[in-house]
C-alpha cells in the first residue's frame, strides 16, 4: 500500500499544500533560502505523492497543518453553461513566515518575516521622518502592471510556461533562451532569482503571452470575485496562469478564501471573460 501511494500521481492542490509546508519550515528556520527555492521548484514540479512527501519529510510542522492539507480536497467544480475548460488549482496553503515583495534589484535573497513590530530608529532633533513605502501585494494589478514590466526588460519577451502570483511572491517557470528542450524556474521578490536547475521540457510545451493579459479585467475580478465564489469577505490567495491545453488559449485562476478558510475559484481567459466558477466550500 505505502508503494501504491508513493506512486499516485500528484494534483495541483497536493503541490500547494506542499509548498504551504515548506513555508512553515522556512519561516521557523529550518531551511535556509538556498533549500527553500530548490524544494519550493521541485514542488511544483512533482509528478508523485512520493516525490512530495520527500520534500517535507524531515520538516518539524506544527501537526495542525498537517492535518490541514491532510484534510483539504478540491471543491466540485460548476461549469458556466457552454463553456468548458481544463481543471485548475483549487486550494493552497495560506504562507507562513514567508517572504517580502520589497525594494527592487537583482538576484536578492529572500528575507524572512519577523511577526514582532520592528522599533524605528531613533530621529535627530530637526530630521524630517523617514518616508515608510508599503510593498506592492504581487496579486495586485498595480504590481502586476509593475512584475510584467520588469519581466519584459529582463527576458525580453512576455512568454512564459505558467505563473503564480501569492501574496509576498511570484513563481514562474519559463524555456531557457534558445533552448527549447529546457525549462528554468524562477521568482520574483526583491528582484529576480532563479529556483533551483534547469529541467527537461518538450519543445512544444505550450506557453502563455502575458502580453493579451487584461488587467484592468484582471483588476475587476479581483474586486468582486469572492462574491461570485460565495464569501463576499474573502480575498484573493493567489492567481495562477497558465496555458489551457483543452483551447490552446490562456487561462487565470483566482483562488478566493475567507478567515474560515471557505475556497472558491473563478477561471477566466487571458482577456477576463469568465470560463468557469467553483463555488466556495470548507469549514
């Protein structure tokens, strides 16, 4: 039997709930930035429940968690009459102790999250007070706006295999330069960085053109879309884009989830027209 599970094969929501647990592990501590990246990229490119189980296996989690994402299972799903489109994520795990979406650069190093107020420094007599910018929420169309800029002066191009937007980060995955046969990891926080090696990928893997995104349509969802999934108090937990391989077209999830962790999803193509709506389940 242990076997039989080892080799099932992984959903999208068994490698969020993954990734949530390895958050918690990084936010204790017990991983430094190095491990978080790689096993967070492996995650998310889990084919087994074995290979998932692997990466968290040594973790001290807190067994409230675990039996959290033991207990979580997609929500069934209801399809908008005419349209139907490929199953997306469903749940994820909120991040624990993560990262911040800070000041830009290059190749910066996540920072872990201090619960704790941070104590000002001391200003001189006559010294006006410091400026405090707040980050940009990365599932915000302002920051998204920003993320896709950067992107675009970065690879050149607005390609890519599927990203995620969470709350403190962005994770994409895009085809090395001239190398289709190739696929690298990344995120954005404080700047690019990549996420563990380059793997293998078909060289006709289908890719998205954030380019078509509309994100004033986006930005709407965003908005009002955890009244379409049922919890009007919700907010977003992250969106998720990628290719449709049942219309060769692009498309967004938005996960909703409310303080009593009720989850509902609406799916949306590349120019915001909505495709499909789960509605909210949970405690």
């Amino acid at each position: 039997m242990p076997d039989q599970v080892s080799s099932t094969r992984a959903r999208d929501i068994d490698r969020a709930q993954t990734c949530g647990l390895l958050d918690a592990g990084y936010g204790e501590g017990q991983l430094d930035p190095a491990e978080y990246e790689a096993r967070t990229a492996a995650a998310m490119k889990a084919k087994t429940l074995g290979e998932l189980d692997a990466l968290a296996s040594d973790l001290q989690i807190p067994e409230h968690l675990v039996e959290a994402a033991r207990a979580s299972a997609p929500a069934p799903r209801r399809r908008v009459p005419g349209r139907v489109v490929a199953a997306g994520v469903v749940a994820a795990v909120a991040v624990i102790g993560t990262v911040g979406f800070m000041t830009r650069g290059h190749d910066a190093a996540p920072a872990t999250v201090v619960s704790a107020e941070p104590v000002p420094a001391p200003v001189a007599p006559g010294e006006p007070q410091p400026i405090v910018i707040e980050p940009l929420d990365p599932r915000s169309p302002a920051a998204i706006r920003d993320f896709l800029h950067q992107y675009e002066q970065k690879f050149g191009d607005l390609r890519v295999d599927e990203v995620r937007f969470y709350p403190t980060y962005v994770f994409f995955t895009r085809m090395l330069q001239d190398q289709p046969h190739r696929e690298q990891s990344w995120s954005f926080r404080a700047g690019f960085s990549t996420s563990g090696s380059p793997s293998s990928r078909t060289s006709d893997t289908d890719t998205v053109d954030l380019a078509a995104l509309d994100i004033d349509r986006l930005g709407e969802l965003i908005t009002t879309g955890a009244g379409l999934v049922g919890i009007p108090a919700g907010k977003v937990e992250h969106i998720f884009v990628r290719p449709d391989s049942s219309t060769g077209e692009g498309l967004v999830s938005v996960l909703f989830q409310d303080k009593d962790e009720r989850r509902g999803m609406v799916d949306t193509q590349l120019d915001g027209t909505v495709v499909d709506v789960s509605k909210a389940e949970g405690r």
